[in-house]
DNA sequence: TACTATTGTGTTCAAAATACACCATATTAT
DNA sequence: ATAATATGGTGTATTTTGAACACAATAGTA
C-alpha cells in the first residue's frame, strides 16, 4: 500500500509514462522436483498478495511490456510468456478504490481508474530462478497451488483461469522447454505432467506417447551417480518443438 | 472517412463516453451452403474495408462492449462471441494517423491515439442475419474468405488468427451452435467442418464420431420434400453442448 | 551376494480412427 | 410405370492408437 506522498509520485510518473487503462498481470508457474507453485508478491503496508503485474509504456508492444514488468517486479528474465485473456470487470479494482478513497480524490489517483489487465502466463524451473522483490514489494514468494494466499483484486480468478488455460494446452501443445534444465529423464518430465495435471500417469505410455512427438532427443550417455539404474537424459528439438508450437501435436480432424 | 466536422464531433463524444486506449474488432464468419464468409464494412468516403469494431464505454464490461458493438455497426444481435487474442503493435493505427494527420493534429484526435484491440470471433448462419451499416459505413459485405478485400490497420493478421483459432478449436470444442438452423441434417453440419477446415471428410466417419460426443438429438421426422432421399433432422443438445464447450470434447491426457 | 528401488522395454487387449460397400428413398427422365 | 440418378442411412474389415500390465537391467545397499 502506498504512502500519500508515494501515490501522488507514483501518479505522476504514471501519467507521463504508462498507457492508461491497461495492465498486465503475469501467472508464473515454478515446478520442481514435483512441485507446482504460484510466484505471488506481497505488497509493502499491505496484507496481501498479488500477481506479478503492471503497466504498460506509451508506445511499447505488449509481448515487450510483459516481460519488462515480469523482470522489474522479480527479476525474472527471458521467460516464454503467453498471452490468455483480457479480464476487464468494470468492479475489479473496487478493493483498490475502497483501500485508497480517503487518501486521494479518484479524480487525481490514476492508480484506481479502470483497468482492464492482459493475462499471460508462464511456466519456469523454480529453482534456477531467484526472484527479488521491487520497491513496491516487500517479498516474493512461491506458494504451492493447494495452499494459497488471499490474492487481491480478481488475482485468484486469473490465476485459476491460467491454470485451466495450461491444463488444457497440454493436449495440443509440448511444454517443458522453459521448465526443465537442458538436460532431463523422462522420469522427470512425467513427473511435470503429473504436477500440472493433479493426476498419475503411466511410465510405459507415457514415454511412449512422448517420443512419438519427435521433440526429444536422448543423449548417448546416461545421467550416472544417482541411486538405482542410470537414466537416459534427454532434451528438446528445439526446431521441432517451435514447430509443434505452432501446428499442434496432433490435429483432430 | 470522416471529415473534420464530423472528427471533431466524434472525438468529443469519444472522450465523455469511450475508455481511452481500447478497441474491440469483431471477426464473424458467416456460413451457408457450404460457403465461409466474413463480415466486413466498408467506411464512407474510404476505400478500404474494415472488421467490425468499436469502442468501450468507461463502465462496460468486455463482453458486453463486444455484443453492442457488433449490434449498432451491423445490427447483428444475440451472437456467441469469443474473445481470442490482444493486439497491440503500437504501429497498428499508423495509416490512421497519417490518414488524418492534415485534417487534425494529433494531440486533439482520439480517434488516432493508441489503441490495443481486443478480438472476438463469432460463427453465424449469413441468412438468419442481416448486417445493416451504420453511420459511418457505406456497406456491409460478406466477402469470401478466398476473395478478401484489401483491410486496414492490421485487421488482415485480425482475421487470419481468428481463423487459426477456429481450426485449432475445432478439435477439442463443439461449433456450430450459432450457426446452424435450430434443425439440420448431418450433411449439412459435415459441410461446415469441411469448410473450414478446407478439407473432405468421410461421411460415416464423422457421422460417427459426432454422434459420438453425444452433443446431438435426432428428431422422429425426417426432412421432407427436398429432392432425394429424406435425412434426418438434428438439433443440439444444448445441456450437453454447454458441458463440452467447458470440458472440451476428448481429454489427452 | 541377495535385496531393493528405479528405469528400460516390451506385449496384450480394447477402443477409436480409417477405408470402403451396400441398401433405401425421393425425384426425374423415358 | 419404370429405370436412372443423386443423395442419405447404416455396416464391416483393417489399421492405428490408447490402456493395462509384466519382466528384464542396473546401481546402490544390507
């Protein structure tokens, strides 16, 4: 939560710089080692939490706005994200209204005009990733799916249509590329489609269906040093998986 | 085109009533007997052809800004739309801006300030729908895919990833609800996927499998008085084809 | 050296997609 | 009337894919 003094630069700055009306909220899924969580931001002064969002330049594209909001408020970079959907309830901000009426007049607070917020969501290994918070933010932290906090605004709504949207794109669409290491076990990979999906997967088949793909490549030497049998390692073919991106996996019709 | 009066006009109007910076288009595919087409309009005093759009008024919801739009510029009412996609290339509005950059500076005309627009895509019945122009339009026209006209601004990308999302949404979602007559026969729902899809599809096999997603009621009587054999009638079931809009048709995984 | 946990690689059975053939019916040409 | 024809309904063999399941290989450990 702002400080009048805050508010009133910030408000500033926004006016000179940020288009109006227009947000962008950022999903950022983290996985590891089985683990699915949700990269959320607390507020300073505040008792919530929020996803990763902000506001776009003047003349910037909205791909580039995305990620220049994702690397500011966390410091995350390069990250594939994907645009999903636009969520513009007139009343969405009403919290944000309400927490600030009696410290600016709406009429001077650019903060608690309308907005309407442009999801995108992301998918990134957790722990090759280090989030920091930025000055607005007092902390970042990755919360697992069953054990959220209260996310402001319509934050649980995007998240949860983020969710669905990714559940629904693993039918025709590879993922991983941006969330594995370069190098995985199939073993491993399964283990991502099971996190997402909430649900356990046959090894045998999996694979199966998997290599069928053709966006894998093994490599010729197993990952030694574990317990247990050595592993085959493999990673993505990146020019068939940009390609399966595109087309799909496997069409219907 | 507008001339200046009726810019400056427009541009007053905008500014009480319109959010700033947002814009809806509309790509509506029309379908009959076998023919896909799209709805485009022709503005006066302009030789180009535009999708239909418009603004939202401060207050409105998206969907709701989407459905009245497509209304008051081409009297279609009561249309299933489907958001898809942003667009927001910050150059997409430069052949307005040079179009009126000598009839209003730039700073005084709204019309020409950056817009991101969001797309919707809808699937009618081009015969149970009569597109009438407004104000600014001289026309209405159903232009086959085939056969576009040259469109402004990045309406052409518009279109074309309406029509990629359409292909691709074919195979894990039900269609055809908006755009049959309440009753049809299978060769006529067949004549729709092939259409789209620009492709043949075996007869039994699709009936088959349509039948299979059990979204479909067959009525007692067949049609009659068409030459040659007599079909069967269909309609949706729209308790089911609600369900499968949600769940998606067949699951992957 | 046997035990255990994990991974690799089938094989079988069922379901679904594909390819193809035949019958039914309403109009039209003779 | 009757045959020709165009269109629509239904069935069947084959192939492909998906689901369920079992056994062999390997590295660490008791």
């Amino acid at each position: 939560m702002f400080t009048k003094q805050e508010l009133i630069e910030f408000c500033d700055n926004a006016r000179k710089n940020y288009l109006d009306h227009i947000s962008i909220d950022c999903v950022v899924f983290g996985f590891h080692e089985g683990q699915l969580r949700v990269l959320t931001l607390k507020m300073k002064n505040e008792e919530s939490w929020y996803l990763p969002g902000g506001f776009m330049l003047k003349e910037e594209p909205i791909e580039m706005a995305a990620n220049r909001i994702l690397k500011e408020r966390t410091g995350l970079d390069e990250i594939f994200l994907q645009q999903f959907q636009v969520f513009g309830d007139p009343n969405r901000s009403r919290p944000h209204r309400d927490m600030y009426k009696d410290i600016l007049p709406a009429s001077e607070n650019w903060f608690t005009n309308r907005f309407l917020t442009i999801g995108y969501y992301a998918l990134v290994d957790f722990v090759n990733v280090n989030p920091t918070p930025d000055n607005h933010s007092e902390n970042c932290a990755w919360y697992d799916l069953t054990d959220l906090p209260d996310l402001k605004l319509d934050h649980a709504l995007i998240l949860k249509t983020a969710l669905d949207t990714l559940r629904l794109q693993l039918n025709y669409q590879p993922i991983g590329y941006n969330l594995m290491p370069k190098e995985f076990t199939m073993p491993e990979l399964q283990k991502l489609y099971e996190t997402i999906l909430d649900k356990k997967l046959d090894r045998r088949n999996f694979q199966r269906r998997m290599l069928g793909f053709g966006i894998l490549n093994r490599s010729e030497e197993p990952r030694k040093g574990g317990a247990h049998k050595a592993p085959y390692l493999y990673s993505f073919d990146l020019e068939n998986y940009q390609n399966a991106l595109k087309e799909g996996l496997k069409g219907g019709w």
